[in-house]
C-alpha cells in the first residue's frame, strides 16, 4: 500500500530540494543529497510513516495498513518540526511574539494566542500526525511532559522490599 505521508516517495519535504534532476535520480541520489548538506539546514528525511525517519521498515513509500509508532518515529518527527520552529523562530519573534505556533511536516501550519484553541483545531486536522505547539517567546522556556515512568518506578523499586 502506498504511503499516503511521504506520497509514496519515502520522503518528507522533498521541496526543499532545489535541483530536481536529485529527486529524479531515486531514493540513493536523495539519500546521498541529505548527507552532503549541514545538520538542521534542511529538514528533508525518510519518512517517519514507512520509515523511522532514518530508514525505511520496508520498500520506501510503503506500507502495511497499520505500521507501529515507534520512539524513532516520533524522535524524527520532533527534530523536524522543532529545526522547522528554531529557523523561523527569528521571523516569528518579529510577527507571532507572544503567540501559539503549530508545526506539522516541516511547516507553520497555524498560530493562535489562544494555545486551547489552537490544539482544538490541529487535533481535528493533524489527528494522526506528530504537531509541534510552542509559544513564541524571547527566552527560552523549558518543556516539562509528565512521565507514566517518573512516577511507576519508585513503587517498582520497592517491590518485594519488605
């Protein structure tokens, strides 16, 4: 079945390459482009629905009907929409300074000063898909995510000390 993500490429964010005749050659051409450029100038990578976002499960840009979520998949995912976030965090501080701003696939995909609203709308259009929220802010803030594993493994600790 072909990857609806990448469109069957096995590729997120072909568009950033310029030089079509890359993309033509196939996947090794592409494959070798990402290699010559800088870390987090371009945000091209294997797709992180056939693939993990490193290699492909399979053929590249195809699928089982259900492939598994993986902690690479959802690695990748993040590294693409946070290098996204960090390139137009120059022009964001200038236009959405105090705002929510949502990334999905490589690209601002909405913004609201209302970060409710905002993850209202990108859970009804991006419901299978990895979006990056943040808040346009001068200094950096930093994430806390509450862990399942933070609070289960004082208690697995001290099972069976008696």
């Amino acid at each position: 079945m072909k990857c609806k993500r990448c469109n069957g490429t096995g590729f997120l964010n072909l568009n950033q390459i310029e030089d079509q005749s890359v993309i033509d050659a196939g996947v090794d051409s592409i494959l070798e482009w990402i290699e010559r450029q800088e870390p987090y100038e371009y945000t091209v990578c294997v797709c992180d629905y056939c693939g993990n976002g490193f290699e492909w499960y399979k053929t590249p840009g195809e699928i089982d009907e259900l492939e598994p979520v993986t902690s690479d998949t959802l690695r990748c995912s993040f590294q693409r929409e946070w290098i996204a976030f960090q390139q137009l965090l120059p022009l964001l501080l200038k236009t959405h300074l105090g705002k929510y701003v949502a990334f999905a696939e490589g690209n601002l995909v909405d913004e609201d000063k209302d970060e409710i609203k905002l993850a209202k709308r990108i859970e009804q259009r991006y419901r299978d898909r990895f979006v990056l929220i943040r808040q346009v802010c001068q200094e950096d803030t930093e994430d806390q995510l509450p862990s399942p594993e933070a609070d289960i493994l004082p208690r697995m600790n001290s099972w069976g000390s008696s």
